[in-house]
C-alpha cells in the first residue's frame, strides 16, 4: 500500500513540477488573489460573507461560489508570498500529490486483492491530463480541496 500510494505521489509530483517556475499571476488567478480584499487584507471574518472573489454574497453583482476554506488558503499564502506565485503553485502542487497518494489508499479498501490494477489506477489518477487547470491554475485550489 505504501508503494502504490509513493507511486502515485511521485508521478503527481513529477508530471506538474513544470508549474513551480511561473513568473506572475495571471488570467483569474489576478482576481481571486491580488483583487481579492478577502486575500490581501480585509478581517479574517468577511471569508464567511462574501464570494470566492470577495464580493458580499447578499449582493446583486456576486458570483455566489462560496469557497471559504479555499478563500482562507489564498490569505495564508498571500501572507507569506505576497503576489509571488511560486508558494500558490507549490501548495496546488502538494495537495494534487496528497490526493493521488490518498486515492491509492482509498483504492486498497475497494481493491483489496488485485494491486496491479490499484498501482495502475493510482497512477493513471496521478497524471490524468484532466488535473492540468485545477493544478496549473492557482484558482483551481477549490478544486484540489
């Protein structure tokens, strides 16, 4: 179990290291981040009022997602990176390869006796181009959580 669930870690982390070197924030990522007063600066509170963009949820032009806890994760890295998009990409990163890990695990319990079929599962899991947005893109956060 603990080799499927390395596995897939590893291949999670090796097919999307190439998003760890961006230079800038771009396209939503602007948005939900440095436009964003619940991410660079506004009480810890206004996450359980307003949208993932910082709009009050109550008002005519929200978006109504709400995504506190992913909301709350921005302000946490907007605290220790600022507008550096390094930190953003490195935690989308991890969880990406949490989540890969754990699904191997998770695999174990609804497959218990074919670990070639869980190995390959986990790994086509860890590198399925379908994670691509939700990994590359900071905003995809909500996503990964």
């Amino acid at each position: 179990m603990a080799a499927e669930a390395a596995l897939a870690a590893a291949l999670a982390a090796g097919c999307f290291l190439n998003t760890l070197p961006a230079t800038e924030l771009v396209f939503d990522d602007l948005k939900a981040i440095s436009e964003n007063p619940d991410v660079t600066g506004a009480s810890a509170s206004s996450l359980l009022h307003n949208d993932f963009w910082g709009h009050p949820l109550r008002s005519a032009g929200t978006h109504g997602s709400y995504r506190p806890l992913t909301t709350l994760t921005f302000r946490w890295n907007f605290q220790l990176h600022g507008h550096e998009p390094f930190g953003y990409h490195l935690v989308n990163l991890v969880l990406h390869t949490l989540a890969s890990a754990l699904w191997a695990v998770f695999l174990r319990s609804i497959v218990p006796n074919a670990p070639r079929a869980r190995a390959a599962a986990a790994a086509l899991f860890a590198v399925l181009p379908v994670h691509c947005d939700a990994v590359a893109s900071v905003v995809g956060r909500a996503e990964l959580l």
